[in-house]
C-alpha cells in the first residue's frame, strides 16, 4: 500500500491536487489559456465512452439522422451543468461530493453517495464491455478472456504512480486524438449524406414517438451528461492555481469555461460522428437491425468496400474504453473522499469498482451470450441518467447559494435554465419509467 507525500504530483488523488499546476499571474493570455486547458479534456472522455457508442449506434442504424438533435440537446445540458460544477470548484473551491457532506445530513450524503457510486459501477461496466469487445474484434479472444483481462487495467494506474496532473492529460488528449482521427477517417470512406446530417439536428418530438426510440434517447442523455462526471469535474478544476481576489477568480472562471465547453464541443462532434457512421453505413444500406458494436464492426468491411474502416472502429473502441478508465479512477475517489472522507490508496479505488463491474458484464455476458453486448451497453447507460437527478439538484442549489458562492452565484436565468433541464431529465425518466412498467 503506498502513501503519496504531501507535495506529490499523483493524478489520481484528489486531496494531493489542489493547485498543482500554476498559473502565472501576468502570463498572456494564450499561455493561461494554455494552463488551464486539461480538466476539460478529462471530463470529455466520459462522454466518448463505448456506452455512448452502443446507444449511438443502435440511435444511428434504427433512426438513420433523426436522433441528431438528441444527442446535441444532451451535449448543450452537459456543458450548462459542467459549468455549474466548474464554478463550484472555481469559486467555492470544493467539489461536489465535499461540499454536500457539508451541507446535507448524514442520511441525505449515504444515499447521494449510494447513488453516485452506482453510477460509477454502470459507467465501469460499460468500460469493461466495450475494451473487452475491442480486444475480442481486434486480437479475436473470447469476449469472456476479454472481460478477465480489463481487470489488470489497475496496473495501468499503478504504473502511472508519481507522475504529473498534466502527464495524465496528455495521455487523455492523446486518446481522444486517436479516436477522432479513427472516426473522421471513417467518416470520409462511408461519405453520409450531409444534407440529411443536418436536418437531423432540427429537434423533432416526433422522432421519440417512433417505438423504442425514446429508451435509446434516454440512454443518450444518460451517456451524455453523466452524473459522476459532475462530481469530477468540480474537483479536477482545482488543479489550477489561482489567487483569491474576485478579478484573478473571475478570470479563472473565465478560462475553466472556455476549456471546459471546447473540450465538450469535442465530445459533441465525436458522438456525432458515431450516429453519423451508424446512419449512413447502416440505416441508409438496408441494415436497420444493426444494435451491436461488433455487428457494426463487422458490417463496416463490406460496406465500405476493406478493411480499414473496421480497423479503425476497432482502435478506437479500445481508446475509447482505457481513456474512460482513467477518468473513472479519479471520480471513484473524489465521490469517496468528498462523502465519507475515507481514503485509500487509488489502486485499491480502481480494483473496488472494476471488481463491481466485472460481476454484471461476466454475468450478462455468459446470460445473453456475446449478442447481448449491445443489450448491456445501452441499459447501463439508461442506469446513468436514473441517476442524473441525485447529482444535478445538489450542484444547482449549491451554486445558487450566495453565502457559499458570494456574488459568483447563479444569474436568474442561468438558475431557470438548469431547473428546466433538471425537469426534463425527470419526466423523461419517470416517463420511460412507466412505459417500461407497462
């Protein structure tokens, strides 16, 4: 068991992070920018996740371009509530998971923590499918060999022991490279129709109406904003040293912004592209039915005439599942430190939640066979957005609290705007809720 020293610049810790990487006060402009950049890409790659695939795919090959809007409404209510979080950490200089300890009861934390933790468990299990599932298309191992082999991811954070904050967003960065570069390459061999891509952006109610279609859209809402990323992302900002007067906060805001919705505009344009592919490879050739991610990976060859394309599908699926690993890691501990204040080493954190995670994709998996991968991916995600109203009612009243946040705190509008988002997460859930009840 290793213990992290005080001046230790460990990416997974949250209680070592606190300012550690500086900021120069009087730098210019694009060398803060610069130094603030990092958190954002962090908190993205939750969004690029191999559940976020599934439900994009299956939206994609189903719907062909008509579930476009969803997925930039759901991007468009992430980054109005990342950037609630940002200025809780910002300003406040707490995260979530801290910050509700300190407010709320002892009963009201045990479940607000139950529930986050819960979360992290369906993120992970949709991690642990989707690396297998690579690994199973690209090396052709048994899906089950593959599920095994995601536990010996911990070394990876045991391996990343001692190093920087900024040497793990640059391993992140160099991830979601891969899987952008892997998704505009497919893009550019399937050739969608652009016109269509477009339309598809237009919100349409009827699109939900068409049968299944609104549980795939609840599982791109919870895939897109999802709730552990909320306490993440509260905590990482930290990072950033900052002085305490209200221009230099107020700059710092500023600039945790601009990273933040840059990095998630990424993530927007990455989803994007996956229903994108899903659309045009899929749907507009005849196969309507296509719902798993090795059913698309396989389909990709004939389609587009090699076997580039699914190669490519394939590195970037695997991408996809590691970068989600890293990021998983740190919210595991941010949401245990911040709740019970308990802390153990970040290895132990990783193999806790994998170990949780392993058990319902092992089981789902020898249950419904490698055909039910798609199945799994999906429901994991409709579990995230069941769980988006613990995280998202606590971060609102908490940024709309001016003895906490001073004159930082929420405008009207922005207030008015998250309250509607938080209903509407509700009665779509509730909603499928009842119709899966019925």
């Amino acid at each position: 068991m290793f213990q992290l020293p005080r001046t230790a610049t460990a990416p997974f810790c949250p209680s070592e992070i606190q300012g550690s990487v500086k900021v120069p006060s009087g730098a210019p402009l694009w060398q803060r920018i610069l130094r603030f950049a990092g958190p954002g890409l962090l908190v993205s790659v939750g969004y690029m996740d191999p559940g976020n695939w599934a439900t994009d795919i299956a939206a994609g090959s189903h719907y062909g371009y008509a579930l476009l809007w969803m997925v930039l409404a759901s991007s468009l209510a992430a980054m109005v509530l990342q950037s609630l979080s940002v200025k809780l950490g910002v300003i406040a200089r707490k995260d979530l998971a801290r910050a509700c300890r300190e407010t709320y009861s002892p009963l009201v934390n045990r479940m607000l923590w139950l529930m986050a933790e819960l979360a992290i468990v369906a993120c992970d299990v949709a991690e642990v499918l989707g690396s297998a599932l690579a690994l199973h298309l690209l090396f052709n191992i048994s899906l089950t060999l593959g599920i095994l082999i995601t536990a010996l991811d911990t070394l990876i954070v045991l391996m990343l022991k001692g190093h920087g904050f900024r040497q793990l967003e640059a391993i992140v960065l160099g991830l979601i490279v891969t899987i952008g570069l892997c998704f505009l390459a497919q893009l550019i061999l399937v050739g969608p129709n652009w016109a269509e891509v477009l339309s598809g952006f237009v919100p349409s109610l009827h699109s939900i109406q068409q049968p299944g279609a609104l549980y795939l859209a609840v599982g791109i809402l919870g895939a897109t904003v999802m709730p552990h990323n909320l306490y993440l992302h509260s905590s990482i900002v930290q990072t950033r040293q900052i002085a305490k007067d209200d221009d230099s906060r107020r700059d710092a805001l500023r600039l945790s912004l601009f990273d933040s919705v840059g990095a998630l505009s990424l993530a927007l344009l990455i989803n994007a592209a996956i229903l994108i592919l899903a659309a045009a490879a899929f749907h507009s050739t005849g196969h309507q039915g296509v719902e798993e991610i090795q059913d698309a990976y396989h389909l990709l060859d004939p389609i587009v005439g090699g076997a580039f394309a699914s190669l490519l599908f394939g590195v970037a699926l695997l991408a996809s599942g590691q970068s989600s690993t890293f990021t998983g890691t740190i919210a595991g501990q941010i949401i245990m430190e911040g709740f019970l204040d308990l802390k153990i080493p970040c290895w132990q954190r990783r193999l806790i939640t994998r170990s949780l995670a392993l058990i319902p994709a092992l089981v789902g998996v020898l249950w419904l066979g490698e055909a039910g991968v798609g199945t799994l991916l999906i429901a994991s995600q409709v579990v995230l957005s069941f769980q988006l109203p613990f995280a998202i009612w606590p971060l609102i009243r908490l940024t709309d609290n001016r003895a906490l946040m001073g004159a930082f705190a929420n405008a009207r509008w922005l207030s008015l705007l998250a309250w509607a988002i938080f209903g509407l997460i509700v009665v779509a859930n509730v909603y499928l809720f009842v119709g899966m009840l019925g």
